[in-house]
C-alpha cells in the first residue's frame, strides 16, 4: 500500500477541455517523475468546484476534504504541490488550511509555486518565448495576460517583464486583468514600439473565463478590443501556460525541492 501523497492544488476551472490540458497535464507530469507517490487533484475555489458538481457532474475535492481523505486512506507523508503562479491570497489559503493537520501526518511538505526562485523567472520567460518564438519577427507584440493580485506578491509580473527584456525578447509585455499593468499600460508599451500585430495569450495555467471572456471576449472593454480599437491586427491564443512541457518540469522540480528535503 502507498502511505505518500501528493496532492496538486489549483484554483480551479470550469473549462474541462483546459483544465485537462493544462492542470492535467501537470498532475501527469508530476505522477510520472514520482511513481510511489499517489497523486491527487484538488481546487481551493469552492466556487468552481460547486459549478462542476451542478452542472457536469464532476466532484473536486476542497483542500479540506483531500486531507482529510488523504488521512482517512491511510497516507503517512503528503506533499502540497501548487500550480499557482505566485504566493498570493490562494497560496496562503493552502497554508493556513495544512497548518491545520500537520499532526495528523507524519510528514508534510509544501512545495513553491510557480513563481518563487530567481531562476524561475528565467526559465519561465524562456519557455514562453520558445513556445511562441513564431511570433518573434520584429513587428508582432506578445501580450501575455495574468490573473493580478492586490498583494505584495503581483510583483512577479513586473520582474518576469524585466527578465523577458534582459533575455532581449522586448517584444513580450505583460499585464494582469485584476490588477497592473493593467491592459491600458499594455497598449500604451505597444504602441511606444513599432508593431502591427498584438498577439494575446493567457499567463494562467488554464485558458478559462479569463482568456475566453476578459482577454478573447467581444465585451468593448475586452483586451481583444482595446487592442483592435489602437489599429492592431489581432491573434488570440487560448491556450494556457500549463500546456508548455517546459513549465510542467518547473513545477515537477518544485515538487522534488521539498520531497528530496524528507528524505
């Protein structure tokens, strides 16, 4: 019997085709890289998880209820492997919830998001140019679109845009739809430069509500149409960063920092 757990947890998404394509794809990857552990899915948006249940049928489990099937099964060691970004407010919702059972396993460990080491920052903006190096033809701008933060953590946006320029791929902006760089900064970064396209592409594990609705969406204040309304030819690509093998490896590498620290 396998008494260690890992288990993934992810805010969650409504888009089963996305989030099979992308948190899937992570899970695979981390199952892969670590066959004696079992591996689990969890969502830390009882929101989302709600709507899976009522209109696909579909049962997530909460933080909560994965640890306390974990401790039920029998699980003895178990590892939090976050596909979040950063360490904004969902992260330290993860850690206030496992605080809560570190004595009802032998070993806990918790492993970093997406966004944490300085040379993840490298890593990621390579992977992403890489991924769309199609689009590196000196008149086309890649804006990539996070989710945002009001906490100290939305800092790492500006750093990855930092570390994109520094790899000399300054045609990469990127800009959060919560919070800044807004989609406004954007436009006015683009046009400073020399561009005829704008291509936009999610910087979210998935390509859900947000890339299809606040980036790719027909609504006048959609990024798709502040971009069309300053004159630019436009491409959007729905397809969300979990999907890039390059940043699976990262969070697999996460995971072993911490499994690799317990034994």
């Amino acid at each position: 019997m396998i008494d260690k757990e890992i288990l993934v947890i992810s805010f969650g998404t409504t888009y089963m085709e996305s989030c099979e394509k992308g948190i899937g794809a992570i899970e695979r990857a981390i199952a892969s890289a670590f066959p004696d552990y079992v591996v689990r899915r969890a969502f830390t948006s009882g929101v989302v998880s709600g709507i899976l249940k009522e209109k696909h049928g579909v049962l997530v489990d909460s933080v909560e209820e994965a640890l306390e099937r974990a401790f039920s099964n029998g699980i003895k060691t178990i590892i939090a492997q976050p596909t979040h970004i950063m360490n904004g407010r969902e992260y330290n919702k993860m850690l206030d919830i496992f605080s809560r059972y570190k004595n009802k396993f032998d070993k806990i460990a918790i492993g970093a998001p997406l966004l944490t080491y300085k040379t993840d920052f490298n890593k990621v903006a390579k992977a992403i140019a890489d991924y769309t190096q199609k689009y590196n033809n000196g008149s086309t701008a890649v804006c990539l679109m996070g989710h945002g933060t009001d906490v100290e953590a939305n800092s790492v946006y500006r750093t990855l845009q930092k570390e994109f320029h520094s790899l000399g791929f300054n045609n990469y902006f990127v800009g959060t739809v919560e919070a800044e760089p807004s989609v406004c900064d954007l436009v006015s970064a683009v046009n400073a430069g020399n561009y005829k396209k704008v291509v936009l592409e999610p910087f979210m594990v998935v390509s859900g509500d947000h890339a299809n609705n606040d980036m790719a969406g027909d609504d006048e204040f959609s990024w798709k149409n502040r971009f069309k309304k300053a004159g630019y030819n436009l491409e959007c690509v729905l397809k969300g960063i979990g999907e890039i093998e390059t940043i699976q490896n990262i969070y697999v590498e996460h995971a072993g920092r911490v499994i690799n620290g317990l034994e």
